[in-house]
C-alpha cells in the first residue's frame, strides 16, 4: 500500500517474537494478561510462515494460523492480523476467521486497522471465500464502532461456546 505510507505482508519464522509481543499487547489491552499462554515455541509449531517476506506469493509452512504484519512507513511494525480459513456448510464456501486484530495503541487513527481487515477481505475474495468474521468483547465500544464503520454487522442471534482447560481434557477423555 504505497499511497497509504505502510505495508502489510505475511510473517516469517523470524517474526515470532513481535508476533508474541503484539499478543501481549493486545492481552494488556484486554486487561488479561494472565490468560496468555502462548510461547514463541508455541508460536514457531502451530503458525503457518510465509517462506519469504518479500515474495508477492509466497510459499507457506504447515500450520493453522498465518499473521500479517503492518510496518509503519517509519519501519516499525505496527500491528496485525492473525487468522485462519473456515468453511461455510451453508454457503458452500471457505471464509476466514479473524482471530487477533491489533494495531499498537500509538499508531491508531492512521487507517491501519482498516488496511489489515481489507488485505483480510482481499485473501478470502482470493480464494473464493464469502465470509470474513471475527468476535469483539462486548465493552470494546470503539473498536465495535470501528467495525460497524467498515459494513460489518453484529451477529447477536449467535451466541459464543466454548470449552477449554480441565473441562476440554475431561470431555476428550469421557
């Protein structure tokens, strides 16, 4: 994105510890800092790599998320988005999920979180998905309003599950 002043591109292995940075951040933000338990040998085995982070197409190493990075036209990352492909039974389509949206609290309000979603939309058009979705706590008024500024709608038909920790072994296990 040239025109914008930043670019956006897909991690490489060597972005591990800025990507568990960012986590950190967006944890701080989310005043859950004791919830982050990812470690960059977590990161560096469940991550998928772009093999270069020059390569207009690059080739990506087995994993189950991929992180684009923002960098600041003064060269410093910014932000990110970190995601994975879905699929839609009903429309018979993949889509991608938005798990981790941030953009570092002193480079908001210069379009970065906006350039990071539309390089989102832009990969689902580009393998012929017709979603892309993501999950906002509830108190995140700006970051709500934010979304809503982009077309996205709130979904409050669905409501959010989960199971994880001792209740996850259990069940497994049962």
């Amino acid at each position: 994105m040239p025109s914008e002043g930043y670019s956006i591109r897909h991690a490489t292995r060597e972005d591990v510890p800025t990507i568990l940075g960012l986590i950190h951040e967006l944890a701080a933000y989310e005043n859950a800092t004791d919830s982050v338990k990812a470690t960059e040998e977590r990161l560096e085995n469940t991550l998928s790599f772009a093999d270069s982070a020059s390569s207009p197409n690059p080739s990506f190493t087995p994993g189950y998320a991929k992180t684009l990075l923002l960098t600041a036209p003064e060269g410093e990352i910014a932000g990110m988005a970190l995601y994975f492909y879905n699929y839609s039974t009903w429309t018979g389509a993949p889509g991608i999920y938005l798990e981790d949206l941030f953009v570092k609290p002193e480079y908001r309000k210069r379009g970065y979180g906006k350039g990071l979603i539309r390089e989102l939309a832009r990969e689902t058009v580009k393998v012929g998905g017709r979603r892309l979705e993501w999950s906002c706590l509830d108190w995140n008024t700006p970051s709500l309003e934010f979304y809503k500024s982009l077309g996205a709608e709130q979904k409050n038909e669905w409501v959010g599950l989960r199971v994880d920790g001792d209740a996850l072994t259990k069940l497994a296990e049962s």
